[in-house]
C-alpha cells in the first residue's frame, strides 16, 4: 500500500508544479500584453518615450514576447539606435525564426549600419583618435567577419598607437581574407620591418649594457650578446668590431686557468674528480628534485588560478576583453592599474558586472575600459555576483566616452599614421 501512496503523492506534486509553472507563465505574459497595449496607445499619441518604457518592461515580464521585441526595435531604427535595433531582431528571430520580414529587414539594417561605423571610423582615425575607431570596426566585424577592410582599418589604428604586435596579427587576417590586397601586404611588411629594426635595437642596448660594465671574466657573455647581433643583422659594422676588439685584448679567464692547471703536471685533477664526488653528485640531484617540485607547484598554481594575464602596455584592455568574450569564458578579469583596481565579471563571454573603486555598472565598465598601463589577470574562479550590466558587448564598446584630448598624442599618432599610409 505504500508505494501506491508514493507514487500517488509524486504524480499530484508533479501535476501541481506543471500547473504552477503554466500559471506564473501566462500571467506574465498577460502583464505583458497589457504593457503592449498601453504601449500602442503612447505610440499612437506621438509619445514613444513612454511607449519605449512600457515596451522594456513588458520584455522584463516576458523576455520571449515577440510583439514587443518587433515595436521597440522599430522604435530604436527610428531614434538611430541602429545597433540597438539589431540586437532587437536577432533576439525575436531566434524566437520565430520563420519571420521573413524581420530577416529582410535585419540584412537592410545591418547595411546600413556597417556604412555608418565605417564612416565614424573613419572620421576617428582622420581626427587621431584610434582608440575610438578600434570599437567601431570591431562591430563591423561581427556584422561582416569575412571583410578584410575593417581588418586593415583595426591594423592601423594599432600600427598609428604603437601597438605593432597587434598590428601585424590584423594584417595577417585581412591577408588571410583576400591574398591578393596589395595595401596589406604592403603595410604588413612596413610592421615586420619595424618589428625587426625594434629586436635589434634591443639586442644592441644589451650588448652595449654587457660591454659597459666588462671584465676579463664576461668575454664569453659580451662574445655571445655581440653574435646575437649579427644573427638579426648580418651587415652590422659595430658588433663586428667589438668581437675584433675583446678578440685581440685578453684571453679569456677560464681557458688561463685551465692552462695554469694543465702546468702543474699529469697528476693534477680538479676537486670535484676525487673523493667528494659522489656528496656533489647527490646534492646536485637534491637541488633539482626541488627546482623540480617548486616549477610544478607553481605552473599547476597559475594555470589553476588564472588563465590569461599579462600588461596592458603590451595588450590593450580592448584586446584582453575581446579574447574573453570570443572564448565565451565566464569568469573575473582583474586590472591592477596605478590610479586604481577594477573589476570585469563575464558569464559565458556576456559582461554582467563590473566594478572600479566604489563605482558599479556601466560607469565603471568604461572607467576601467580607459586604463592604458598597468596588469590585468583572468580568473576561472569568480564568485556570483548580481547583474548591474545586461547590454552586449558591442553596445557597451559603441557607448563608451572616452577622453581623447591631449593633443600631443594625437599629433604623434597622426604622424605615425602618415608614414605607414604613403605609398
């Protein structure tokens, strides 16, 4: 009798959570549909302030009511808000994806919106301002990923703001796209010429660091900076010469020594051969079990802990935030700057909260967006936190304000720009 009662029992709960869940369903999409007619009201009285807010809160009660998704993003076409508008109706078209109209008028509006951040764009990196111009294009690029224009735009900017690591990455892919663009290939050799003119000038400031503070006993470190050298540059007369210098001066302190050995007769052998060979031999495997142990403690540490880190001075924070949200990783990106600490949280590569010095939300996300040095680390393990930002990553690029002002940088960038765009 009592696993009819069991059963019994499990089938009502079952019947009574069904019919709970149906419930709360169709009220809020009644909620909804009130908001919606009073929404057409507004509408129709020329006050689409009030319609727009009705029709947001009618999404609040049911985020899948098509008939609102449809009416605001007509709203925001209309207002300008064209990228708003595209979000709208790449979310109701997966809830209907049968709904022609709205896939004819999504490929119109995605036209129309890729000649307008094409155009901003331009309009940023003519004015110096390549910091600006990256979000635009980064836009463009998810309406058109197959597009090698907004790619040698984004290179650029990089190339114009220093960054030419990224610059060439860019170039790459705009090559990769269309093999036979000219303008890329030629742009991505000026990179690699810089790049190699950089790693150069490099291994000759530590050369020149060796044989500023030499001594008989750093002949072979100097030797081997100065081989480096050449290795990067065959034709370079000032390695040359210093090899020919230290060369011709005198012999180098380990083979003296060796010889002074060698004079004292067949008998004599160097300490570590004779009996305390075998305490050398066990602490030096003593040494490295330890090296060993630690190298491992630590690899496994940071792999567990964080996944990405590095310095913004080498990696702009837009780069950082675009890998994250591209991998769809959920997690916490940390950035340790000198006015400050902030804090990015990401679910499933979608932000949902940030936080800079006391300050949450939007503000905080483009606080944190402005910062140009300092350390950021990503973190796997990030603890829940309350949704303070529920707009996409693109929208929050294209609202971003920032300060561009200081007209010594903008001057230095355009400079930049001019020579990488002279044929």
């Amino acid at each position: 009798m009592k696993p009819f009662r069991v059963v019994l029992i499990t089938v009502l709960l079952l019947f009574i959570t069904s019919y709970t869940a149906a419930y709360a369903q169709t009220t809020d999409r009644l909620k909804a549909e009130k908001l919606f007619v009073e929404a057409q009201k507004a509408l129709s009285h020329g006050n689409s302030e009030r319609a727009e807010s009705l029709l947001k809160k009618a999404l609040g009660e049911d985020p899948t009511f098509t008939s609102s998704i449809w009416q605001l993003a007509q709203i925001y076409e209309k207002k300008g808000k064209l990228e708003h508008a595209r979000e709208l109706l790449i979310r109701g078209l997966q809830q209907e994806p049968q709904a022609t109209w709205a896939k004819d008028k999504l490929t119109q509006l995605e036209a129309e919106l890729t000649r307008k951040l094409l155009g901003e764009a331009k309009n940023h990196m003519q004015s110096g301002k390549y910091s600006l111009a990256i979000p635009k294009l980064s836009l463009y690029l998810g309406i058109k990923p197959y597009d090698p224009v907004p790619l040698i735009m984004i290179g650029r900017c990089h190339l114009a703001l220093g960054s030419l690591d990224s610059a060439k990455e860019y170039f790459e892919q705009a090559i990769g796209r269309d093999p036979s663009n000219i303008d890329a290939q030629r742009l991505l050799g000026e990179v690699e010429t810089r790049l190699a003119g950089s790693r150069v000038d490099q291994l000759i400031q530590k050369a020149a660091a060796i044989l500023d503070a030499y001594t008989p006993a750093r002949k072979g470190e100097a030797i081997e900076a100065l081989l480096a050298v050449l290795a990067a540059d065959p034709q370079n007369d000032w390695a040359r010469k210093k090899i020919t210098e230290i060369d011709t001066s005198e012999p180098d302190p380990a083979a003296a020594s060796m010889q002074d050995g060698n004079e004292q007769g067949e008998g004599w052998l160097p300490p570590f051969s004779k009996g305390n060979f075998f305490m050398y031999a066990f602490a030096a495997c003593l040494a490295a079990l330890v090296l060993c142990i630690v190298l491992l403690a630590r690899g496994k540490s940071k792999r567990v802990e964080y996944q990405l880190s590095g310095n913004l001075s080498l990696v702009p924070i837009l780069d950082v935030v675009a890998l994250v949200h591209s991998n769809l990783r959920t997690g916490k990106l940390v950035i340790t700057a000198s006015k400050g600490k902030g804090e990015i949280f990401f679910q499933k590569g979608e932000i949902i909260h940030a936080r800079w010095k006391g300050v949450d939300g939007k503000k905080a996300f483009n606080r944190i967006m402005d910062q140009r040095a300092g350390r950021y680390f990503f973190s796997n393990r990030a603890s829940n936190r309350k949704q303070t930002i529920d707009e996409p990553l693109s929208v929050l690029l294209l609202s971003m304000n920032r300060d561009d002002g200081n007209s010594g940088q903008q001057l230095a960038a355009r400079e930049s720009e001019k020579l990488i765009t002279t044929p």
